[in-house]
C-alpha cells in the first residue's frame, strides 16, 4: 500500500474512468476517419468516376485541414478549457462526419441527375463534371470533419496531464491512444456491411451519431480532479505527487499570472523536436489507414466487403494493439535505471523506430500471399502507436499545464503537413505509376480492363526494385515509412539531447 493510502485511506481510481472516456472519443475519431477509407474504392469511386488522384486529392486537403486547425484546436483548448473544449470539437466533427451523406444529393443537383444509377452510367465531358462536383463536396465535409478532429488529441493530452502523474501519462497514452487501433479494427466488420446493406451514405450518418452520444456522456462525467466528487484525497495526492515527491526533477506548476503566450511556444527547441517528430511520423500512420484498403484491392483484388478483405483489415489493426505495452516500456526503463522520464521515452521511442523496417518487406512477401504485407504492415502501425503514446508524453514531460494544449496542436500541425505531402505524393505516384494510353483522343490512366482489351501503352507503367506499375510506386512509399521514425528520432534526440523542462518567470 502506498504511502498516499496509508494517510487518507483507500485510493478512487476515477483517473482511469476519464481515461476510458477518452479512448471511447479516440474510437470515434479514428471510426469517422476510416468510413470514406472503406467506402471509397468499392462503392463511391464507381459513382463519381474517381481516380486515386481523386481521392489522394480529398485525404491531402484533409491532413492540411488539420494540420492547420491543429494550430489553433490546442490554443482552443487551453482557452476555452477542457470539457467545453472537447463538447465543441467532438460535436463539429460529427456533424461533419455526417455531412458527407449530403455529397451525392448536392452533385445531382449540381449535374440535373436524379439518381446513383445515372451518376454511374453517365459518359462523356459529364464524367468529369460529376467527379470534380463529387470531390469538392467531399472536400468540404472533410474540412468540417478535420475542424472537429483536430481538437481531440490536444483536448486528451491536456486531460491526461491533469489526471495522472508524469510516471503514469506515457501509459494512460497509450490506453487512449489504442481508441485509433480499435477504432481501426471496428470499421472494416461494420462500415463495409453498412454500406453494402444501406448505402455509403447510412454508413457515415450511423457512424457520425456515435459521437453525439459520447457528448452526453462528457457532460455529466467530466471536471478537474480537485473539483471532482469521484476523486477523493488520495488519488488527488496521487495524482499530484508530481509537486511533492523529494528528489522528483522540477516540476513547473501553473499559474494564471505565468501563461506561455502562443508566439512564445515557437522559440523553445523542445517545440520544433516534438514537430518534427510528428512531422516525420505521422503520414505513415495515416497511409497505412487511407490506403491499405484500396492497396488490397489494387494489389490482390480484395474487397473489404468480402470476407477476406475483413479478415485482412481486422488482423491488421487486431496486430496494432500491441501497441497499449508501448506505453508501458518507460515506466519499466525508469523502474530498472533511474532514467528521467524524457530519457526513458527516448530510449523506449528508439527501440520502436526500428520496428517499422519490416515494412520494407510488405511488397516481396506480398507475391507470396496477402497476410504477409497485412502482418508487415500491422507490424509498423503497432510501432507507429508505441511511438505516438511517447512522444505525446514529452509534451507533458517538458512543458506546463496551461501550455500542453498550444504545443500539441503545433505537433499536430506538422503531422498533418507531413500526412498532406505524404498522402499527395502517394495518389499522383500510382496513377502515374500505372501507364497510360489513349481512349477517344484523351490520355487516361492504363488500367487492367485497358490492358486486357488490348490496349497500348502511352506511357509505360513505372518499375521499381522488380515491381510494375502501382506495386511498384506502393514499394516506393513503404521504403519512405519505414525509415521515417528513425529520421525522426535522430532529430529530435539532435534538438533535445537530454531532459529540460520550461521553466516560465
């Protein structure tokens, strides 16, 4: 029994209810993310004529959507103050979620069509029209998506910063952050099967509610720990030890009179190291996210509707929640070497940087059978999740309270940069990668029903390390994740080589 317990009696463990509630609002965000991921290739790319430069187009804008109200969602956040901040973020990006259902309403219109069925069989210039209309109208749900989504993890960072101890946040992390896996791993079982039985459209609408229903929840559960009636003094000590505890490394206590201002947090070196971390790391995470699906079909011709294709995305995500030990991995290091917490994150986040090597063996395994890249692939996110638990923690390990917020929506800022560049680079290289000829005096992309009626080359299709066509540029961007966190990790380690937290005067 701690010494916490022995003098104000038995400790509540309410930290990890909040903790809980957290990971549900995880869950949602990644479950809102994944529908169009899901629904894309097999049910809404027939109907609006899209290409993967399409939907390459659609995941960019949303990553610099994001990165940008990342910016600002943290400064929200702070301002606003942790339960009225996330009530606003969740409720935006689930009515965002459910926006997009609207997208094919608005392009009949916009094209004088009056259903599915016309949009799929219409020809000519019309193609074009419907697909550009169709894609700007899923821009600007995603955009009112990336608004909401953008104020969760500085919201969830802040909240783990106030309800557990330095020790215990790397841990806390990874149980919330494991919401991304599960949620990733609950999509292909049900959204595939939504829309296949009601529609792409039911599907974004019945998985948007979820979040409505989280809101209900956050209200009646949440307040600070001190003045919350489900802690009681001894986790309010525990979870405060952090101010008392002798020999503990300084500790930065918030003060109203002492707020970091927003400039301010752009000229510290511990700032820029978290950026580039999340600059370098988190595209990989999102790729594996937005495109496994179609590389399934592209590659293998596996819908995820079909059993297979379930199979494969669920023992995917189903690998990425190894990642919840992640967390776990410093406070193990700090028991066993005395470390700083920053130090023991940093020795833990190198051990993971390697993991995601395997990646570069997704492509030659994959001429063998479609389980080894999905394990591959599994693999690296599990690595990716380990790493993302860490390095949220560094914020809280150097920074004060009141600045938490701001710091993680910069971080986010430049994952989101990172994530549009990557996910931008990635539909142009496979459409580019896979040839092209010509059809009634137009050049378009070189696909297998082309090739199978004959048809020739314009441009022959890309090869790369014994690869063609979009296997091969799918290899290209598998070589980038893989070294992407130990880029990472060097930089970082180069900007803030040893622990040393902000002191505000």
């Amino acid at each position: 029994m701690s010494l916490n317990q022995n003098a104000v009696g038995k400790m509540t463990n309410y930290r990890w209810t909040i903790c809980a509630m957290l990971f549900f609002a995880t869950t949602v965000n990644y479950l809102d993310r994944q529908v169009l991921s899901l629904t894309w290739d097999e049910f809404i790319k027939p109907e609006f004529h899209w290409d993967e430069s399409h939907y390459g187009t659609i995941t960019s804008v949303f990553s610099i959507v994001y990165a940008v109200c990342m910016l600002f969602a943290g400064r929200f956040i702070d301002w606003m103050g942790t339960k009225k901040g996330f009530l606003w973020a969740i409720g935006v990006w689930s009515a965002g979620a459910c926006l997009h259902a609207l997208c094919g309403v608005v392009t009949e219109h916009f094209v004088g069509l009056h259903s599915a069925a016309e949009l799929m069989g219409a020809t000519g210039d019309v193609v074009v029209t419907i697909a550009t209309i169709s894609m700007y109208c899923f821009l600007a749900a995603r955009c009112v998506l990336a608004l909401g989504e953008a104020g969760n993890f500085p919201a969830a960072i802040k909240v783990t910063a106030e309800y557990f101890p330095k020790k215990d946040r790397a841990y806390a992390t990874s149980i919330f952050n494991a919401g991304a896996s599960i949620g990733a791993l609950v999509a292909p079982l049900t959204i595939p099967l939504l829309a296949k039985a009601w529609g792409w459209e039911m599907a974004f609408i019945v998985i948007g509610a979820l979040g409505f229903i989280w809101m209900g929840f956050w209200v009646f559960m949440y307040s600070k720990p001190s003045e919350s009636k489900h802690v009681n003094k001894a986790e309010l000590e525990y979870i405060e030890q952090d101010k008392h505890e002798e020999g503990a490394a300084p500790v930065v206590e918030e003060k109203d009179e002492k707020k970091m201002k927003f400039w301010q947090c752009f000229s510290y070196k511990q700032t820029w190291a978290f950026a580039f971390g999340k600059f370098m790391t988190d595209g990989v995470w999102w790729f594996f996210l937005f495109w496994t699906p179609s590389y399934l079909n592209t590659q293998f011709g596996i819908k995820t509707s079909e059993g297979l294709g379930i199979a494969l995305i669920f023992t995917l995500y189903a690998i990425t929640m190894l990642s919840i030990y992640g967390g776990k991995l410093p406070t193990i290091i700090i028991n066993k070497t005395g470390l700083n917490p920053y130090a023991a994150r940093m020795r833990a986040m190198l051990i993971f940087a390697f993991f995601p090597l395997v990646v570069l063996l997704a492509q030659p395994l994959g001429t063998i059978s479609p389980w080894l890249p999905v394990i591959m692939i599994g693999i690296g996110g599990a690595a990716h999740q380990s790493w993302s638990a860490n390095i949220f923690s560094t914020v809280s390990d150097m920074f004060p309270r009141a600045a938490i917020a701001s710091i993680t929506g910069i971080g986010g800022m430049a994952g989101g940069f990172g994530s549009m560049i990557l996910q931008k680079v990635a539909g142009n290289l496979f459409v580019y990668s896979s040839g092209s000829t010509m059809v009634d005096g137009k050049e378009v992309e070189m696909t297998h029903d082309l090739l199978e009626q004959g048809a020739q080359f314009v441009r022959p299709a890309m090869e790369f390390m014994g690869f063609s066509g979009k296997p091969a540029g799918y290899f290209i961007i598998f070589c980038v994740c893989a070294v992407a966190y130990l880029i990472g990790w060097v930089v970082m380690k180069a900007l803030v080589p040893k622990y040393k937290p902000i002191v505000l005067e």
